[in-house]
C-alpha cells in the first residue's frame, strides 16, 4: 500500500504541474503550451531530484529552480509578453531598483499570475511532506544528476553559437525555458561579464530625442524573408523575378531602389538588429533595453504599431528580441486559425492590412512575409510557381516573383487612397545562395547578404533624405533603420554607407561577423585571434 502510494505521488505531481501550466496559459491568454510529454517528463525529473536527493541544499536548489522558473516567467511574461532569458536575468539583478519600481507600477497585471505561480511553488514543494518516508536517501546519485544537468547545461551555454537562451519560446514550459535561461545567464552571461570574455565592446545608445513631430503619419515596412537581391532582374539576374518594383524604380523618381548590406546572415539576427538600430556586434544589451527599437520608438510619438506574420508561431521566437513588448497589434497565422506549425501565403497579410484605419491615426505597420524561406514555394499555389519546372532554383525565383506581386498590391492600395501620408518600405532578412545545383543559408557567399531595398514616398521631406542614399552604390540595413527611426521625428542621424558589419552567427559578435569598407570586398572579424 505505501509503495503504491509512493508510485502514485511521483506520477501525479508532474501531472498535477502540467495540468497547471494549461490553465495558467488559458487564465492568462499565454500561446498554447507546445509538447505534453516532454513538459510532464521534465515535472516528473524535477520531483524525482525533489524527493530522491539524499542533501538538503540540492532539494533548496530544486525548488528554488522551480519557483523561479513559475513566478519570474510569469512576472516577466505579463509586463514582456515574453519568457524571461539570460541577459534579461543579469539586467534585472543588475538595474533591481527599476525593476521593482515597473513591476509595483504594474501590479494589476503582475499580481495575478504571479499569486498563481507562487500556489503552484507550494504545490511543488508540498510533494516532500506528502511523500511518505522518514529515512534520508542512502545514495547521492539523484544530487550528482541534478549538479551533473547543470553543469552540462553551463558548458553548453558557454561554448554554444545558438541562440537558446537569449530568444524566447512561448510554446516551451516555464520550466524548460528556464532551463536555458539560466544556463545562458550562469553558464555565459556572467562570466563573460564578469571577466570581461567577450572581444567585443557592448554596443549602447540612450532612448534618442523627440525633435519633431513624425514626418509621415503612415510608416508601412514590408519584412521579406530569405530573398537576395542576385536573383532580381533590376540589378542583372537574367529571369525576369521583379518585373513592378523594376518598372518603377524606371519610370518613378519617387522610388528608391538599391542593393544593400543585410544586418546578418540569419533571421535571428538580422531582424533584430535591424529594428532596433544596431550598427555592430555587441548589441545584444541594447536590444533587451529597446530603447532604440522601431515599436518603442514608434508608441513614444503617438503610432498605433501593428506586427503581421505569415510565418509560423513556433518559428518567431525572436519577437522577444524584435519588440513584442511594444507591439499593439500582433496577428500570427495561428490566430487565423492554423496551427502554430504552419504558415501562410503572404498574400494573406493583405485584407489584414486592409483592417487598419489609415486615416483616424498614426500607423507604424510590418507586414512580416514566408517570402522565400525554404522549402522555396512551400505556400504558393501552382499557379503562382510561374517557373515551372519545379527545381529549388525555378521555386526560389517564383517566390520573388510573388513577393513583386504582393508590393505591387500594397503599393496600389496605398495610392489608390489619393493621400501622400505613408512611405512604403520592403527589404529583406538576409539572402539565400540558390543555383541549378546548389541551395543553402549562413555562409559568407555574397548571395547571403546582399539584399534589395525599396522605399516609396511622395512625402518630400523624406525625399530630401533619400537623397542622401541614392548617392551610395550599396546600402546597409543600419541606413534603413536609421532613416526609419529619423522620420518618426526622433534625433538619430541617418547612417553612412561609407562603413559596416553583417553579423554572423551570434549578436554578440564573439564568434565573428564580417566587415565592409568602401573599395574591398567584406573581411571576416575574429575577434578572438590574436
């Protein structure tokens, strides 16, 4: 009877746990958890460390774990909208004082889930007086396991180029998400803080100075995916990929187009570098701040900001590093009624877009394209693959034939309107290097981060701006964030294109990035050789 007492307490705690986590996220509109099993396998790890460690301070460390792992994400999630990571960790320890002066102003949106939380801690902690023994654990093995974990897990931190850890997953547990936050705060954060590892200097720029009123009450930027701008026809591609955007920039002097320097070789990167106007490696602190990102910026001068994906919901774990927090309107295909592992057409951003009420306020939109992220044509209708052939290379051209068609669509809507109160902007993430006999991502090929830029407008205060631009051969993303930041009326110098950096695989710059300088082709930075 004891035994099976036993057996029962161990297998319904973590059960209980998982239980709890699905109401949490239904009281408190959290994205659906993503994998039952593996959520309850990690309760079920967690409360076998909790009752079988032979040591009391490895069971503190065990609950401790877990009530940080419920009430700080629930805390941080309410005022973020994101789970909490490594670098958000070492800010808040670092800047208490602010901290606790948010969270006692947000009470009212902090208070509840974090009363919640705090019950399910006592519930967690409530399994070692349930559990029937009185005889301490002869062995310490479930003690050298939980060590064994964590130390694993710092090393990993340590010495890995992903970005686990520093994103955040809504999909994942509290718990396991805070696995890789504490591991990417203990295991990399610190000592890299604490012993200065990282070559490369943090990148910071205050929140810059409202000096105007917005130039233009509608800011509409179109984030492409994926698509280089060797394939487009206007800059020497033999098909014929981009026919609008070329007779346009031919025949209209309102249109910019150029060739540009991407922020980085992956979305991961890039994006987030570009909307919050890093100009080099290491921006990562700046980023977790926001005080130079585009939906910050935009809320402080009045714009209603809008962020529409045609991306999966459990690929956009970099909306925590892009500006989720300020983000008044978020539509991902999941909330049109698919699931969070597909995506959808771009052109089904457009009736979203249409939704929006241009003319009652300011509007700082994106619309967040699938674009030309592999597998290449994966949501195009047969009809919209107009290379036939079905190879990657006539499916990666056809789906930058259809992001030509999906500016054009926006770019009539928007003159349809009569009004010359927007500036429409399209650029993309990064590249992709595609021929007859080869595809791939993340190398330093030129076809990875030379991307198209397009910016229309008829507003001709920012025409004199784009002035300066149009005299560069090449662009940077830096340019584009800039300007964006500038015509929303804030003190930020529109960038040179004289001087830049792609970052490559980490934010941080500690595992190299490249740089451009005028009259050379982009050299690779190893800031760790000596």
């Amino acid at each position: 009877m004891k035994s099976s007492l036993k057996s029962f307490i161990i297998l319904a705690y973590p059960l209980i746990l998982l239980i709890s986590e699905i109401i949490y996220r239904n009281i408190f509109n959290i994205p659906p958890l993503g994998r039952y099993i593996e959520t309850y396998s990690i309760n079920l790890l967690l409360i076998i460390f909790l009752l079988f460690s032979k040591y009391k301070i490895t069971k503190f460390f065990v609950c401790l774990f877990f009530a940080s792992s419920v009430i700080i994400n629930s805390g941080h999630y309410a005022v973020y909208d994101n789970w909490i990571n490594g670098t958000n960790y070492f800010l808040m320890f670092k800047e208490i004082g602010e901290v606790s002066h948010v969270g006692i102003t947000m009470l009212d949106r902090v208070g509840p889930p974090v009363i919640y939380s705090l019950l399910e801690t006592i519930i967690f902690i409530s399994a070692l007086f349930i559990y029937p023994t009185k005889k301490v654990s002869k062995y310490c093995i479930s003690d050298i396991l939980f060590i064994c974990l964590f130390l694993y897990l710092f090393s990993r931190s340590f010495y890995s180029t992903q970005e686990l850890g520093v994103t955040s997953n809504p999909a994942y547990s509290r718990v396991k998400s805070n696995f890789f936050s504490v591991g990417n705060f203990i295991g990399k954060v610190i000592p890299y803080e604490t012993f200065n590892l990282s070559q490369v200097k943090d990148y910071l720029h205050p929140t810059p100075s409202i000096i105007s009123s917005p130039d233009v009450k509608n800011i509409i930027f179109i984030m492409g995916e994926s698509l280089s701008s060797k394939h487009v026809d206007y800059f020497g591609y033999e098909r014929e990929t981009m026919p609008f955007i070329r007779q346009l920039a031919n025949e209209n002097p309102n249109v910019l187009l150029k060739e540009a320097y991407s922020a980085g070789l992956m979305t991961a990167i890039s994006v987030p570098a570009l909307f919050n106007a890093i100009p080099r490696p290491n921006g990562l602190k700046q980023i977790m701040k926001g005080d130079t990102n585009f939906f910050k910026l935009a809320k402080l001068q009045g714009f209603d900001t809008h962020f529409y994906t045609a991306q999966p919901e459990r690929a956009m774990m970099i909306m925590s590093i892009m500006g989720k927090s300020w983000m008044n309107h978020q539509i991902t295909p999941t909330q049109l009624g698919l699931s969070p592992e597909q995506g959808m057409n771009d052109h089904k951003l457009f009736p979203l877009l249409q939704k929006i009420d241009l003319d009652k306020q300011k509007n700082f939109i994106v619309l967040h394209q699938r674009g030309s992220h592999g597998p290449y044509a994966e949501y195009l209708t047969e009809e919209e693959k107009i290379f036939k052939d079905g190879s990657p290379l006539d499916n990666y051209d056809s789906t930058i034939y259809n992001t030509d068609q999906f500016i054009q669509k926006v770019f009539n809507y928007l003159k349809q309107r009569g009004k010359d109160d927007y500036i429409l902007i399209y650029t993309s993430d990064h590249g992709q290097f595609v021929t007859k006999n080869h595809y791939n991502q993340g190398t330093t090929a030129e076809d990875q981060y030379l991307v198209p830029v397009f910016i229309y407008t008829k507003n001709e205060k920012i025409q004199q701006k784009l002035k300066e631009l149009d005299q560069c051969k090449r662009l940077f993303h830096q340019q584009l964030s800039t300007l964006v930041i500038n015509i929303m009326g804030f003190d930020m110098p529109i960038s040179s294109c004289e001087n830049g950096v792609i970052n490559s695989h980490m934010i941080t710059g500690d595992y190299g990035y490249l740089s451009v300088k005028p009259a050379n082709p982009p050299a690779f930075i190893n800031p760790n050789r000596k």
